[in-house]
C-alpha cells in the first residue's frame, strides 16, 4: 500500500476545505453565508441585494441598499455519508455517518457613506467540514480523523457609478486551523505494527489572503445583472507533523520504496507546504416578472485545473509527501424563484447543481466528493420596514461513487440536510 500517497491526498483535501474561500460548490468548497440565500439555493446571489449578507458574495449589491443594514445567522448542517466495501482480506470497511454535524455562523453589516459609496465587512465561516473514522478502521491510512475550522473576514466597498453601473471591491483574510490523524490499519500487521498505530498526525493554522471583485448592471427596477471575480489565493501553510513509525524505517523505506509515511519516532517536527488555490468567476441575474413574482439564476465557475500539483517538505527539506493531482475545472449552476406574498411575507425556492472537480482517480474517503443536486425552500417575515427574519432548509444529495485507494475498493452514498436562520435589521 502506498501510504504516502494516501498522506499527500488526505492532506490536499483537508488544505483545499480550509482555505478556499467561495462560494458552495462541489469539490472542497462549502459557502452558507446566509440563511437567506440557503432558502434559494443560493441563487442570483451576485444580484440579490436584499440583505447585508449580498456584500460577501457581490461587494458591488452593496449599491442596492439605502440605509445601514445588519445581518446575523447560522446554518446546522446534518451530512450522512457511508462508506462500504471489503478489503482484499475480505474485512469489512463499512463505516456510518463518517461526516459529524456542524454549525456554520454568520455575521453582515453595510455602511452607506453617501449616495455613491457603501462599506461593508462580514465574518463567515466558510469551512467547518470534518469526517471521522475509528483508529480501528481496517482502512485506517485512508480514513483516520479529519478536523477543520476556517474564520474568514472580508471587507468591502462599492461605488455607483451610475444610474445604471455599479463596481465593488473586496479583501479576505482567512484563518484555519486543521488536524489531520491516519492509523496503521491492517496494512501493518505484518510489520508487527497494531492496526491503531497512529502513522500520521499533522496539525497547523496560517493566514491566507485574497481578493474579490463585483459588477452590478441594473436595466431598471425590476431586472439586474452580476458578475463577481475571486482571486487566486496563495497559502504557505506550517504546521507540526509527527508519526509512530520509528525513524529508522525512513531509509529502509527511501531504500525499497516502501510508500510508507515519514517516521518520526513519535517526535513532533515542523511541515511546510504552499497551495495555490483556484480562481472564481460567478455570473449571476435577477428578473421580477410579476407584481408578486421574481426569478434568479447564477452560474459559478473554479478553474480548478490551476491546481496540478501539491508538495510537503520537513525544515530539513526531505519530502513528507509529493502528489500530482490534475484537477479538473468545476461549475456550479442553480435556478430559484421567490414569491412576495404581501408586506410580511416572502417565499422562496431553488434548485441547484454541483460539478465535482475532482477525477475519479484521486478520490478519497477522507472527503468523498461527487456531484450533488440540491433542493431547497425558505421564507422571510418582516416585523416592520426595519426588522425580518429568514428561514432556509435545503436538501442536498450526492451520488454514489466508487473510489479506489491502491488495493481498497470503497463505495460511498451521501446525503445532508441544511437548516438556516438569520435575523436582518435596517438602522
């Protein structure tokens, strides 16, 4: 078994989840930036406006707003993925509910500063994915423990140009922190090494930064237009890294080309690695086509393909793990529609659709990622002109996949049901 192949390919799933910062899309992007837009499957976010959450994902929406909004929220997510399968020594490697539940807050505010100039800054958490498996696990170097938190603070402005033109600009400062375990599994036994060895352990935080850009066409009350660019992101991520395998298999290992991962001993050393992650174009459209009806659509694209390769190296330069990945660019499309019943009430729906970027070839189960289809519905109610409150749920559902890790076959099925509330207020 190739052990530090499965490292580098654990790890390049857990540093794209932390420091991507989109919206949600298949691969390792997740974005529940409101409760609002969870209700239409994020649709038309880029021409939306309607709330301060807008300026997270178009600064230039920030024109739509004529006085101090503030928005607050959190989304629960209740994933349910499996795994199953049987090793080539025919034990079992059906593992339940490997994705533990999460909750993702949010906060929004937007400053007017006069007619043609708005300022806005919002705290989202863009990552809190995690999978779990038991230091047991017959697969124990594929599954082990994944754990992420991500922090990402944006600010923003937007000008108005205009009647009709508006521009926006963004910075974002993310902050992760991520911990990764993989366990010897039955791969070692013969080694004399315990199936809950622990062969790799690596844990670190770093800042990344980035950019992001927004245009907003408005042809009249009624019909707009967005267009949003996100930056490239570069991440010199550091963090510790340690293994149980003695070091003196390293060379045994560099020797006869083992695959197994570093050993350490158990001592903790010092790992290093860069990501250069994808950049992000969003096209994005709202039309009121009836007194009480509005349709919204959005088209995202990640140029994934960017990401070719991904190398870690100790502070002594040996390699901890090298990959090439060759991703594939990824879009993610979704249609919504939203009903303004009367001056309380608001109801709305959306479908969506998530192209995974990942090839079928680098798949793992640490992050089984596939396309997934997503149906959602929410609704808002206004107290007054000043105060509402937004409730979203969507159901989201992946197909199932076969993924190959060396000599393992696993099948995965997913599911997940987002529930969000937010609360708005105009000063």
């Amino acid at each position: 078994m190739n052990h530090k192949h499965l490292l580098k390919k654990s790890t390049l799933c857990t540093a794209l989840a932390l420091f991507s910062s989109s919206a949600l899309s298949s691969g390792f992007q997740l974005n529940e930036f409101s409760a609002i837009g969870l209700g239409r499957a994020y649709s038309g976010e880029g021409a939306m406006g309607d709330s301060a959450a807008s300026a997270s994902r178009n600064p230039a929406t920030m024109a739509l707003m004529d006085r101090p909004m503030f928005s607050i929220g959190a989304i629960f997510i209740d994933p349910d993925v499996d795994i199953t399968g049987k090793s080539p020594t025919g034990r079992s490697l059906n593992a339940s509910n490997i994705a533990p539940t999460q909750w993702i807050p949010d906060i929004h505010y937007v400053q007017p500063v006069s007619d043609n100039w708005w300022l806005g800054t919002s705290i989202t958490s863009n990552y809190g994915l995690a999978t779990e498996f038991n230091s047991g696990y017959t697969a124990g170097p594929y599954g082990g423990n994944t754990d992420l938190t991500t922090i990402n603070m944006n600010l923003s402005s937007a000008w108005r140009l205009n009647p009709h033109f508006s521009v926006g600009l963004g910075f974002d400062a993310v902050y992760a922190k991520a911990k990764i375990e993989r366990y010897a599994g039955e791969s070692l036994t013969s080694m004399g090494i315990p199936a809950d060895t622990q062969i790799t352990h690596l844990n670190g935080n770093k800042w990344g930064y980035g950019w992001n850009a927004g245009l907003l066409y408005e042809v009249n009350d009624n019909n707009r237009f967005g267009l949003t660019y996100r930056s490239e992101v570069k991440v010199d991520f550091k963090g510790n890294y340690r293994s149980s395998l003695p070091a003196s298999i390293n060379a045994l290992n560099q020797a006869y080309n083992l695959g197994l991962p570093y050993g350490t001993g158990g001592s903790t050393v010092p790992g290093a690695l860069s990501l250069h992650l994808p950049e992000i174009w969003e096209a994005s459209a709202y039309h009121k086509v009836a007194p009480k009806w509005a349709v919204h659509y959005s088209l995202t694209y990640t140029s994934w393909s960017q990401f070719k390769e991904l190398s870690a190296t100790g502070s002594n330069g040996e390699q901890l793990f090298y990959k090439n990945e060759s991703f594939k660019d990824a879009y993610r499309i979704a249609l919504g529609t939203s009903y303004f019943h009367d001056e309380h009430w608001t109801f709305r729906s959306g479908i969506a659709f998530d192209d995974s970027p990942v090839p079928a070839a680098t798949r793992s189960i640490s992050i089984p990622d596939q396309d997934r289809l997503w149906l959602s519905a929410g609704a808002s109610y206004a107290f007054n002109p000043d105060a509402s409150v937004d409730v979203g749920v969507s159901y989201m559902h992946g197909e199932k996949v076969t993924i190959q890790e060396e000599s393992y076959t696993f099948r995965s099925s997913g599911k997940a049901w987002l529930y969000g509330m937010g609360f708005n207020y105009k000063f």
